[in-house]
C-alpha cells in the first residue's frame, strides 16, 4: 500500500503562521546533536524529556547524538490548557532512572518564564547528578523571568504562542511537523 501524506486533508488552520519549518527545525538539531556529542563522548548521560511537549525533539535529538545514552521522562503541569503559566508546577509523572552521579540532560520543547525549568533543576538537583545540563528547542528570552542556565537552545523566538512539533494547542496539533504561530 503506497503510504505517504499527499492525500490526507491539511491540518494547518488559517490562523498559524509559519514560524519555523520542518528542515530549519531538522538541520537545528543535527547542530544541537553535535554539540551534545562533543559535550559528553567521554560519558554515558541520561536524557530526560519533559512531557508532555517535548517527546518528538528528544526522539530526533537522540538520534543525533551518536553515543551511549540513556532517555527518561518527567512530566511536570503549569499550563494545564491555558497558554499563561500559572507558576504553580506539578510533577504528573515522577523520573523513573536513579540519576544520582549520573551526567543528566534535561530536554524542554519551550522556555518560557522559565519557571518548569527552575523547578526541575532544583527537583534534579537534589539527586546529585554529576552533571545536570539544559537543552531547549525554543526559548522566548523576553518572557523569561529568571536567570536560566540554559546549554543548548535551539531557537531564541518572540513572545508569541507557537504549536506544533510536539507543542500544543488546546492539546492538539502536536503532530504538525514544522513550528507556527497562532494569530
Ligand atoms: P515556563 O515554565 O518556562 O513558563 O513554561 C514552559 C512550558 O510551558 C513548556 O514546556 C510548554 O509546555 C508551555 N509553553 C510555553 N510557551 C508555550 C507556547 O508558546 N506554546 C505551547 N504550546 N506551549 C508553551
């Protein structure tokens, strides 16, 4: 059976404006993989993916970067389904790797007020991991509101509210392969 998209109904609403295509996002990561590569050849590290938005950069991060390594998932609420963050964070499903002592990479799909990322790292940190890095595909530098030790970002971005590639709206259109955003 012939598989391919061409004849499936368009799911880009008139609305979203393309931000970021799938070939900008894919050549970003194969830098962001060699980057990481170099960073820690020497080590086994742990990738640990936020969910719920950050499932499909961590699964083409990984396999850009040609080492050992190990993935986890935590999955952390502030948003629920608005699109300002609520500050209040929750962990929704806990890491299951023991990451004491381990080289520890933590992979966002989006900082925002950077307040999950604050969180996590002093939620990580209390495990003594021997290194504890940060790599986000998008960061929205005048939303954030705290000094964040982020390592590796993909794309610096204006404060507008983007979906797609993993990124939702209302939950939906994670699945879109390139970045819009919502007009
Ligand atoms: P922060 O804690 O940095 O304010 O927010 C981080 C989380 O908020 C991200 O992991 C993501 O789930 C959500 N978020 C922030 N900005 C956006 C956006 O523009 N679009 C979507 N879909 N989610 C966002």
């Amino acid at each position: 059976m012939a598989a391919d998209l061409i004849n499936q109904k368009e799911i880009v609403p008139e609305n979203y404006k393309l931000l970021i295509s799938e070939e900008t996002i894919q050549k970003r990561i194969v830098e962001m993989g060699s980057e990481i590569y170099n960073d820690f050849k020497d080590d086994k590290p742990i990738l640990i993916g936020v969910l719920n938005g950050g499932f499909i950069f961590l699964a083409d991060l990984i396999r850009n970067i040609n080492i050992d390594l190990e993935i986890d998932f935590i999955r952390i609420s502030s948003y629920g389904d608005a699109r300002e963050s609520t500050g209040h964070i929750k962990v929704l499903k806990p890491l299951s790797a023991d990451i004491t002592d381990r080289p520890v990479i933590v992979v966002e799909d989006i900082v925002d007020s950077g307040l999950s990322i604050e969180f996590l790292e002093n939620m990580l940190s209390a495990f003594n991991p021997k290194i504890l890095k940060f790599a986000t595909l998008l960061n929205k530098p005048s939303k954030n509101q705290i000094d964040i030790p982020l390592d590796y970002i993909g794309f610096d971005i204006e404060d507008k509210y983007v979906v797609g590639y993993g990124l939702d709206d209302t939950q939906f259109k994670r699945n879109l392969r390139s970045i819009y955003h919502v007009e």
